[in-house]
DNA sequence: CGGCCGGTTGATTCAAGAATCAGCCGGGGA
DNA sequence: TCCCCGGCTGATTCTTGAATCAACCGGCCG
C-alpha cells in the first residue's frame, strides 16, 4: 500500500495496518470468540501476512488486550462526562444508558466482544482488565453517593450496589440483542430499550400502587397511554 | 493411592470417584478458568489419576457441560417453581433474587463458573449453554406477562426486557461479591444486596417524589409481603 | 486357585496453533 | 545505478496440553 503515511503528520503514530488488524481482530473475536480462533483467521480477515500481526502485536493476548483498551476507554470516558457532569441523576442514568446504546448501535461486533470475552474474562484473565471493569463500577458509585446526598436517591439504597445494577441492566440489555433474544435490526427497538432500562431502574417495574402520584416518566415518549397504571 | 474407600459398602463408590472428579472440575474452573487449565490440574485437584477423567467423561468440554448442567438444572427448576407458582409478583421476584443468592452461599465456586464461564460463553459455545440460558429468561419472561395481565406490572413494560434486567440486576449483584467488589464473607452484606436488588427492580431507585404514598419496602425483612396488589 | 473384569494408572502419542525467523520487496538516498 | 532499510511475508519450529492406550491392580466368580 503506497499510503505513506509515516512519522511526518507526527499524530497518529498507528500505522493504517495496525488498525486494520485490529479491525479483523475485533470481527473475527465477535464471531468465533477469542480461543476459538486463530491467528491465521485474524491475517486472513485483515488480509495480510501471518507474520505481520506479530509485528504490531507482542502475542495473541496483547491483541485482545488492545481490543479491549481501545473500546473501553472510549466508553469510560464517555461514562465519565456523564456522569461528572450537570444534571440530575435521572438525566445522568438516561445519559449512561444512551452511552452504552450508542456504543453498541456505532459498533456492535466490538461491544459484543467486550461483553462476551472480556467483562467476564475467566479468573486468570491477568491484568487490568476486571480493574477496569471495577472502576467504571465505581466511578458511577460516586455519582450515586452523590446523589444520594442530595436526596435523589432512597436513602436505604447503597450506592455501590445500585451502580452494578445500573450496569448490570444495561449489559444484559444489551446481551439480550448480542445473542439475538431480541433483534438488533430494529432500531426502534434499541430505542424503546434503552428508555426500559433506565425507567425501570429509577422508577420500578411495578404498576403505581394505588394512591401513590403518577409521575411523568411516561411522558418522555409518546405519551398516549399514560393513565393506565390504575388498577382498583 | 491407598485410601480405599471401604467398597465392601457396595453402594456408589463408582460414581464417587466421578463426583470427586466433578467437584474438583468446578474448583479449578473457578480458580483458573476453563481455558486457563489443563486436565492434569483437574485430575491433581481430585487426587485422581489423568487416565481417569477420560474415563469419566470424554473430554474436556463434556466436563464443563456437565458441571453446566448439574449447576444450572437445578437453578432452573428452583426459579421455574417459583414463577409458576402462588404469589405477587413482589413475591416471586424476591424468591427469585432468594434462589440465586441461596444458591451462591450454598457454593459460590460453582456459581462463579456458571456465570464467568457459561452465562457468556463465547460465541463459539456449542450446544444448549446459551439456549438453557434464554430459556430462563423466557420462563420468568412469561411470569412478567402473567403479572402485566393482572396490572401488576406496568403497561409499558416489555416482559422479555423486564426479565432480562431481572436476571441482569441478580448476575452483576452476584459478580459483585465475586469479583472481590463486595466482601462475600459478610453474610449480612448478601442478605442485604439480595433484598434490595429485588427493592431496585421492583420500586426503583429514585427517592419518592414529594407526596407520594411512602411504601414500606425499607423493612424487606419482615414479611413484605404487605399491600402488594392482591392476585385471583 | 486361577482367570476374568471393571476400575485405575500415567507415559506416550498427536494435533493444533502460537511464535519465530530467514529472507523478500520496493522506495529513497547516495 | 546500486545499496540500504524497514515494512512485510509465510514456511518452519516449538510448545502446550488434549486424548489415547497398554498395562496394572484387586475383587469376585466359577
């Protein structure tokens, strides 16, 4: 490939087959998973040599471990304005989930490895990986805390708790398309999705006991049949 | 190895050996990791000669398969009794998060395998792994129906996302304890997550918006089982 | 008593696939 | 023009660990 781009733009130090590579990993992990594959099945997907990933990666793990900086970072940081930011803690909880959404609607070959080979990376997985895992855990712990500080939260709720059940919905939303319980295909979906996800775990499953205020969660989408819940 | 087991007692000293085996298989996978470690391991674990797994199961991935199966069976039939039995849906969801909690402190090895092997085994996963597992999902997916059916659930609730957020709350709760996150030791600490993931799910986080009727779900312990709305 | 037989052993075999390495190729500088 | 150099190649080597297998117990039955 003529592309020369080289050292000169300084920038991007990663060469255009690096990405590549990386780009084949990602498929090629999503669809037969990382120890069902080979190496040669990575080459042959980006079409190159063999060899070549070896010369930009140091072995097969370190393929896998770049996989996973490279999408999670992103995703943490994203989580991390999100949650950093302004606003209030129904808006931060919507934002987080649209994060993840968005992730996955952007690259679902690459989510769908982090969540299959990598969140639950078995016990040996070395490294930082699980640390990682933990600290988007926690930092959205903080937002709870936070939160609950300033009254948004039950006060009965532990904060640290509530973040692995925010991500946890979130995953196996998510899992739920990764496996095909549900279809991906239909962005709608996606969409009424996400919105569950976070409604439910503000607000509950539960249709309103009686006597209790109707919020407005139900007003965010089409509000048609708001006045539902009311049972006897 | 001398220690011989009394054979006189007739009985199942046979398939002592195999469960010796089996136990051993579920500590290792859970300490290392199926692709983590060899049979040797297994074999050295149980005190039992290499030859012999093989003789016990034809290979590795039947080993996995059947530790899946004996962990997993009798998960399901717990939770199916559940769901298709008496009660609000208040109370099959608590039984439900009862079931899975009971289940870790009963063996958390095993648990551990089943959820960092199995639950998400990679794409590659032959057989039934996924499938037994979108099975549960479907089978609390018609509990959620039954109860939408009977307004216990609100309306704008899809049953199948709702059970999967279930099954997501319960699994991250768990891959709390562990992953370390929480201190597993602390029976008190289990208790109290499995209460109020079953709280999250069902009421939400939020604090109550200002005039609404205060529930009583902050005394999970006794008999919650309060003004949930009455079925049949 | 002897030979059969199922459970048991662990060294040996074998395949898969990770990692290496001896070069090739093409551009650019001298 | 020729040589150097670094990206690139893919056959070869090496390691790992799964699976096999021939032999070994020790009870039991004839």
């Amino acid at each position: 490939m003529g592309q020369q781009k080289t050292a000169a733009e300084g920038g991007t130090r990663e060469s255009e087959r690096r990405r590549t590579i990386l780009r084949a990993a990602i498929d090629v992990f999503a669809r037969k998973g990382y120890h069902g594959c080979r190496i040669a099945d990575v080459a042959r997907e980006a079409g190159v040599a063999y060899g070549l990933v070896y010369h930009y990666f140091k072995n097969k793990d370190e393929l896998l471990e770049t996989v996973f900086e490279t999408g999670w970072t992103g995703f943490v940081t994203r989580v991390r304005s999100v949650a950093d930011g302004e606003g209030t803690l129904v808006e931060k909880v919507r934002g987080i989930a649209d994060v993840a959404f968005e992730a996955y609607r952007v690259d679902p070959r690459a989510v769908k490895v982090l969540i299959l080979e990598i969140a639950r990376s078995p016990a040996g997985a070395r490294i930082n990986r699980q640390t990682a895992f933990v600290d988007v855990i926690r930092l959205s712990s903080e937002m709870f805390t936070r939160a609950k500080d300033a009254g948004e939260l039950r006060p009965d709720v532990d904060p640290l708790l509530a973040s692995a059940l925010l991500f946890g919905s979130i995953e196996m939303g998510l899992t739920a398309f990764v496996v095909g319980l549900a279809d991906a295909r239909d962005t709608q979906m996606l969409e009424q999705a996400k919105a569950q996800i976070a409604d439910s775990f503000l607000h509950g499953v539960l249709a309103d006991a009686p006597g209790a205020e109707v919020p407005a969660w139900k007003r965010e989408k089409s509000g048609t049949k708001s006045k539902a819940p009311k049972r006897t």
